[in-house]
C-alpha cells in the first residue's frame, strides 16, 4: 500500500511502486550490475558501458542496461509483463524452451511477454507519461474489467478484495483518482457500476 524511492550503490534510483521487490548487493563487483526485481518500478539507470545493470525480473525474463530510463511491470498474479523504454536503449532476453531470445527496444516502445503462452508483443509510438503516471500518484483506469480494478486497487491501498458476484469481474471502469481514499474510490464505484460494497477493517 505504499510507494517509495530506493538508490543503489552506483546512484541509480528506482521508485518503486506498491507491492514491488528489489534485491540488490551493498556495493557492486565483477563485470555486471545485477539486481532482482518484482512488481512495478521506475528506473533511472547511471551510464557505464563496461558494466551494465542486469535486471533479473520474475517471469523467466530479463533486462540488460548500460544507462537510460524505463519502466517494469512486472507483478507474479498478473500473467502478463510490461517493459516500456523512455529514454536510451535497452535488451529484453526472455528464456523460452532453453533457448535466449535477444530484443532490442528503442525510446517510445512497450515489450509485453505473456506468461506461459510463448507469446510477446511490441508496441511502438506508446505514451510513455500515461505508463509511468503511477509514480505521481495518478491511478488511471481505461476500459479497465473490474477484476483488474479490483487487483490494482489490492495493492494500490494495501487491502484484500473479495467478490461475491463473480458477474461484477467483467464490468468496465473509466476513471482517473489521484489522492482519493480507497473509501471514496469504493464510493465512485459503486455509483458507475451499480455495485455494492462493505468494508470490514483492511
């Protein structure tokens, strides 16, 4: 239910959004920079060609950067991860049966794996500021199912979620917050979707 900044031993700095996992040594040695990470983060990575950072992420994939900004989604309940590049370059290598496949992505650009169906899209001319208004604390949902919703909100607020309908899962919200309660949120919900809701403790 929060979000916070961390710096890793060379100055970059990751802001890292609710429910995420950064692993990382207190100082760095041997050829690369290696870090494991789940969730969400925001990656300002400090320029060093002879030793890029390598982001080992949780779904089998992983990100080689010699300095440059983007972003990972890359959450263990989701089946789907997200990699979108703002500025510099940076290599997606995902292991499929064994094998490494390399991907090159350039500024401007969302690598999406999906998990266990050996299926990745790449999408170009993506709006980097909508991906990463997270971290300025901008919730934005498009069309967005309600289970969706529901799993966001989870870890957005730091609250377990339970459905009792599951007809409600498929319902669509449109809507942005920025520092609305989980209650007002809950609240507007209920009002566009016709829904009802109680809330007992977290």
């Amino acid at each position: 239910g929060v979000k916070g900044e961390t710096v890793l031993p060379d100055g970059s700095k990751v802001i890292l959004n609710s429910d995420s996992r950064i692993t990382y040594p207190a100082r760095f040695s041997g050829s690369t920079r290696e870090v494991e990470f789940s969730g969400e983060g925001y990656f300002e990575v400090q320029k060093d060609s002879l030793h890029p950072m390598v982001i080992k992420c949780n779904k089998n994939f992983k990100v080689i950067v010699y300095g440059t900004t983007f972003n990972i989604k890359t959450y263990g309940n989701d089946n789907t991860a997200k990699t979108t590049l703002i500025s510099g370059s940076i290599k997606i290598v995902e292991n499929v049966d064994g094998r490494e496949l390399v991907r090159d992505i350039a500024p401007s650009q969302s690598y999406t794996i999906v998990e266990n169906r050996q299926l990745a899209t790449l999408e170009t001319k993506v709006d980097t500021e909508k991906v990463c208004e997270w971290k300025d604390g901008v919730l934005s949902f498009d069309s967005t199912p309600l289970s969706e919703v529901a799993k966001i909100l989870e870890r957005w607020h730091g609250v377990q979620i339970s459905v009792s309908d599951p007809k409600v899962l498929n319902y669509k919200i449109t809507a942005n917050f920025e520092s609305e309660s989980i209650h007002q949120i809950m609240y507007i919900i209920k009002n566009v979707s016709l829904v009802d809701y109680k809330i007992d403790g977290r």
